[in-house]
C-alpha cells in the first residue's frame, strides 16, 4: 500500500465498526437520533428552520456494507439544519482584495480536515455580509467540494472565521454538533465506499459537479457517540503514522526515480577516469594511439581530404578535473576527430534521393529511418554532408543541445540536416567508448560551460573541440564498452 491507500484502508476500517472495539454500556446511535430527530422538529415548528421535503427511507439495496447492531444509517440531509452552498460575486459586484474576509473556493478545501489558505481570496466585509451573506460560514460547518475535484471535506473552527465560501462548496450545517464528533463525520465521508457513492453521482459536464440533493441524500454510518470518539482518537493515533510513512515512500520513490540515471552516471564517471575495468600492462598505450591518428590526420590534410585547422590550446594542468591511469592521455576532441562538421540546410520533402536526419528523426538514441524526409542538394555537396557508420551526431540548438547520436548504420544514403554537428574520427578508436563519453558528467560539464544562453540554447563546434576527454589505449576502451554494455540492461530493468 502507498500512504494514501492505507490512509483509506483505515478510514474504511473505522466506518465498518472494526477499527475499536464496541462497548455495550454505549447509549445505541438510535437513541441519539431519535433525539435528533426531535430536536430539528422544535426548530421547525419555532422557525429557525425551514420544513423541507422529507427525504426517502434508506433501502437494503442502498447500504454497501453491514455495520454493528449499535450504529444506524442516516442521510447527511437528516442531521442537518441546512445543506447549501456558496455564493460567487458576479459581474462587477466585487473585486477580490489582498487581505479581509477570506473568500473560500474549491482548492482551499484540501482534504479530510485541512483548509489551505495560502492561496485564498479576500472580499470587503460589506460585501461578506450583503451580498454574500446567505453563504457566510459558522464555526463547525462541514465543507464538502461539489465542483472540480469532487468530495474534499473541511470542518470550519473557530480561528478560520470570518469566512465566506463560493458556490463550488456545500456547507453542511448539523442540527446540534454536540451530537457528533465532527472529525469522525468527516473521516465517514473521505472514506473510500462512502467517497465512491458520494461521486459516482456527480453531474457530468465541463466541470464535474455534485448537486445539493446528492450531497442532503449521502449516507453515512453513524456510531454511539462514546464510539465516535473512541474512533477519533484511533485514527489521531495513526494519522501521524501514515504521515511518516508518506514522507518516507516519497523519498523511496524520488529515490527509486532519481537512481537508475545516478547509477548510470556513476558507472560512466568510473569509465572515465579508468576505474570501471582493470589496466593491462600488455597494452600499448594511449600515448602511442595518438601519436598515431595525428599522423593520419596529417595524411588526410596533405592528401586534401579534410581541411587544415588553427591548432588547440595545449590542456593546461588547471583544466584536468581528475587522474587517469598512466596509460592513458588527455587529449582536446578537436585534435581527437578528422571533421566537425556543421549539417546541411535545406527545406524537408516528401520524396527524393537523399535522406535528411533532424533532431527530432532521432529518439532514444535511434534514427526513426521510415519518418526521415528527404531533401533537395547539389551533387557537388553530397559527399560533404554524407553520413557514414560510426559518424557522431551532436545536436548544437534547442532543446535538445548537447545530445549526441553514434551512427550505426546508414540503410540508404543520408545527409544531416543543419542544427546538427557530425563528429569523425579515426578507424583506430572506439565510437561506442567516444559515445559514452558524449553521456558522461564530464562532457555535460563542459558542454553548460561552452552554451550560449539564448531563447534557443546553443551550442557550437569551437566548444566541441576544445573539450579535453580521457583516452585510454583502444583494448582498454573495448573492455570499458563491454562492461558498460553488460551493465546497462541492469540499469533499465530498475526503470521498469
């Protein structure tokens, strides 16, 4: 059970008799009605009171659940002296104030005893005691929301007055609350079986409502009022019970929510800083791998294949936020990748030769291949723009910047679109390891330092570039992928 359903188990408990034991010295619930009963016809017949059309005997197939031979049935309409409702000013009769009389809608009802006035309304007191007069509340009236959110229950003390209520309100008036424990009759309304009869009736419209006579027709279970009590008290005992349980399943759940993505972060944050698996000795280290891709990456440039740039700025000491293995380098993704490509711009088509890749064709690091349009461009340009297995995609605008996508495959010819960056690198490095990276604290990090804070945050390749990564030797970046991806199902079956 969460906090909520127990609340109502108990709640439930209390109204079927099986919360406190009866006592057979109690004065039985038909004596206290009878006297009730007696008492609302001498305020008929002195005036106080409206005479109101009887309402119908309770039938056996109205009851949803035995109660003792000591409590008795009634129609809350039966113990009342009146069952109305708020009044809503209209037009340009009032203006709300800042501060007054406090002016009662639905939402101040919070719920089983609990009235919320941080975000109450004030009106005049002219106006409380003209105008709004037929709904100015008394101390011990009983609150139930009959529009909205059906059937929240609030009892009105003493230090809540003056107050006033709008027409989403009932106000339930007892013909002498001596006769009950007010918080118990509360408690019978909230209770599940009790809630369910009580809104199944509602009206259905814009706004669901429940009428005054649904409300006057309600039933509840009425115990000896030494009973009453005797359940008040139970249910005051638990309540703070429940509410420690509440604050703990909140905090479970929270928990449970936030941990699959902090456990994830944690493993990568491991990955990177060499800790996940353990170093060979046997491997050649990551020194040697870049010495060997920036001599490619030279061959590439003479040979004309990818453009010269400005160099990067050395990693200075001050940028390095943790130690890596000895084996392994720090080195700029700028110096790591032979291209940082900005995409391609071009109106999306129905049909055509190319592909397009957008932001939103890839979801859960996958290209939704079926959706992908197609688009219009210069023979001359294809090769520039065209996807290849084990490209990088980095969306640099919305809200969306910074994610990354390791292309795969590529089932057709495919270019990418232009609030993309493509990434490609070397042949001699892990894409799945770069891609993890791309996930890490460490990438993040840096990716919110180098973001331009606009309407539309964005990101572009001069940031890219200049993030240092850790680099370990290419069998150890293996061995880091496969851990991760033995490890990542577990983190999704938390999600489940």
């Amino acid at each position: 059970m969460n906090a909520q359903q127990l609340k109502n188990s108990i709640l439930q408990l209390a109204v079927q008799g099986k919360l406190v034991p009866q006592d057979k010295n109690d004065e039985p619930a038909s004596v206290l009605l009878e006297r009730i009963k007696a008492e609302k016809q001498a305020l008929i017949k002195a005036g106080k009171i409206k005479k109101e059309k009887p309402l119908a005997p309770i039938t056996e197939e109205e009851i949803p659940f035995d109660i003792p031979d000591s409590w008795e049935w009634i129609r809350i309409g039966n113990i009342s002296s009146m069952v109305t409702k708020g009044t809503t000013p209209r037009g340009g009769n009032v203006s709300y104030l800042e501060s007054g009389i406090g002016f009662l809608r639905a939402e101040n009802v919070a719920g089983l005893d609990r009235l919320d006035t941080a975000k109450m309304n004030y009106i005049d007191e002219d106006t409380h005691n003209g105008f709004l007069k037929r709904s100015v509340l008394e101390e011990n009236d009983i609150l139930i929301t009959i529009a909205g959110t059906l059937g929240r229950t609030a009892i009105v003390r003493k230090e809540n007055l003056p107050l006033n209520a709008n027409q989403a309100i009932s106000i339930v008036r007892l013909i002498n609350t001596d006769y009950f424990d007010l918080f118990y009759l509360i408690c019978a309304i909230n209770s599940p079986i009790i809630q369910k009869m009580l809104t199944l009736q509602k009206k259905i419209t814009a706004i669901p409502n429940l009428t005054l006579e649904i409300v006057s027709d309600c039933l509840i279970p009425i115990p000896p009022l030494s009973e009453q009590k005797r359940i008040v008290a139970k249910i005051e005992e638990l309540l703070p019970y429940i509410e420690k349980y509440d604050e703990a399943e909140t905090k479970l759940t929270e928990l449970n929510t936030k941990f699959p993505d902090a456990l994830k972060k944690s493993i990568l944050q491991e990955a990177v800083q060499g800790k996940l698996v353990p170093q060979n000795p046997d491997d050649e280290p990551a020194s040697v791998l870049l010495e060997h891709i920036k001599a490619e990456k030279q061959k590439l440039i003479k040979e004309g294949k990818i453009k010269k740039e400005k160099p990067l700025a050395p990693i200075a000491e001050d940028e390095i936020p943790f130690e890596i293995p000895e084996s392994w380098e720090w080195c700029r993704w700028g110096d790591l990748s032979q291209s940082i490509q900005y995409g391609y711009n071009a109106p999306a088509k129905q049909s055509g030769r190319i592909k397009m890749v957008r932001i939103s064709d890839i979801q859960d690091n996958t290209v939704l291949w079926d959706s992908v349009p197609y688009c219009d461009i210069d023979e001359s340009d294809i090769e520039t723009y065209l996807l290849q297995a084990n490209d990088i995609l980095f969306a640099r605008t919305g809200g969306t910047v910074g994610k990354s996508y390791l292309v795969k495959e590529v089932p057709e010819q495919a270019i990418y679109a232009g609030y993309l960056i493509r990434t490609r690198y070397s042949n001699s490095l892990c894409p799945e390891y770069l891609k993890f990276f791309m996930e890490s604290t460490l990438y993040w990090t840096q990716l919110r330092n180098g973001t331009i804070a606009t309407a539309q945050p964005n990101c572009n390749g001069k940031t890219l570039s200049n993030m240092i990564l850790p680099v370990p030797p290419l069998e150890e970046q293996k061995r880091i992928v496969a851990k991760i991806e033995e490890l990542m199902p577990f983190i999704g079956n938390l999600t489940k």
